[in-house]
C-alpha cells in the first residue's frame, strides 16, 4: 500500500511539475504576445509623429547628419571643363573649394560671421564681413527651416540613362532637384532660369576634418 501511495505521489509531482512549466511557456508567450504589441504601437506612434519634413526623402536624407557635421565631394562639368566641387559644414563653419581640371583655383571658408577668399595661386586671404543670413545660404547641411516640406514636387529625372526618383524644392529664385537611388543621394541638379547645372554626388560623409576650416600659414591676408 506504501509502495503504490509512493508512486502515486510521485505522478502527483510530475504532474504539478509538468502544469507549471506549461504554465512558465504560456507567461512568456504571454509576455512576447505584449511585447511585439508594444513595439508595434510604439512604430505606429513615431510614424504619427513624423513631422512633414521627415516624411520626404531630403527630410529623412539630412536628418541622419545629427551632429551638425557633413562632407561632401561632387562634380560637374561646365563650359567643356570638368570641375570637382568639396564643401563640408560642422557647426558655424562651412568650407568650399573648387578644381577644375585637377587643379585648385580656390577655396572659400566661413566661419561665424566671417568669410575668407583663398586665393592658392598668389597666395593672398580676403577676409569680409557676412550679413547674418549668409551662413545658412552656403551651408551644405538642408533641415527644414531651408524648406517649405507642403511645397516639394515628387517626380523622376533621367541622367545618365538611369532614372531616379526625385523632390524638387524652391528656394529664393532657384531650383534645386534632389535625386535618390533609394535612400541615398545620388545627383542634384539646380536650375536658375533658362540654365541647369547637374551635380553627381561622389562620395558622402558625417566625418569632418577639423583641419579644413584652418587658414593657410604664409598667405597675405588683405580685409574688406
């Protein structure tokens, strides 16, 4: 009689034990169930919240630049010469520098209020003073105060014999077509009037060299 109250017993503990793992794996897919809840309304919210901006490419483009800091390398070819244009923004200093067929013919810094002119060739520095919207008119960085994101047309534009998806934008008298290859950046092309200028992206970059926005030793430095 003890022998079969034992293991009757023992089939009670398995049994209990058995119940309450099952009961463990219906708490974590319970758990799980919530979980994948949670982060679906989350995404569901922060898509809500988007502001119109983020919701166009060039938004979702230069939003990714979070520290104020971006390198950009493109060219272009005009009057039959082939230009390579450098400009690079980290905070309130911007750098330009242009070669046309390979050799430098100038670089521009501005930093605050300031501009300087480079001139490599003589040697010579013109530094002037900015009007105050002058930063924001050179800066390689686009955020939504540049923009109106209700005015963006979307449509394709063909370069190359490869089509692209593009946002077009109106700032002051003048056109810029943004061109993406899904996400990224691929060519801009600005339109002034009657003349249109096609920009291709070459290389771009969250990564800054401080040593850009340093003035040359040696250079004369005349002001304006």
């Amino acid at each position: 009689m003890k022998k079969w109250l034992s293991i009757l017993l023992v089939f009670m503990m398995m049994f209990t034990l058995t119940a309450c793992g099952g009961g463990g794996e219906a708490n974590q897919q319970e758990a799980n169930n919530n979980e994948a809840v949670e982060q679906q309304q989350e995404e569901q919210q922060q898509e809500v919240e988007l502001s119109p901006w983020l919701k166009t490419k060039t938004g979702q483009f230069y939003s990714q630049f979070k520290d104020g800091k971006m390198y950009m390398k493109y060219e272009t070819e005009y009057e039959g010469m082939a230009m390579q244009m450098i400009s690079a923004t980290s905070g309130d200093k911007t750098y330009s520098e242009t070669l046309i067929d390979g050799q430098r013919t100038g670089t521009s810094l501005m930093i605050g209020e300031d501009m300087y002119a480079i001139d490599h060739g003589s040697k010579m520095i013109v530094k002037m003073s900015l009007e105050a919207n002058a930063q924001q008119m050179v800066d390689v960085m686009l955020d939504e105060e540049d923009v109106d994101p209700a005015s963006v047309v979307n449509g394709t534009y063909t370069v190359d014999g490869k089509t692209y998806e593009t946002e077009e934008w109106i700032m002051e008298d003048a056109k810029t077509i943004l061109c993406f290859d899904g996400k990224d950046l691929a060519y801009m092309v600005g339109v002034y009037g009657e003349d249109e200028m096609i920009l291709k992206v070459l290389e771009i970059s969250d990564k800054v060299d401080d040593s850009l926005f340093e003035l040359p030793e040696g250079y004369q430095m005349m002001e304006m």
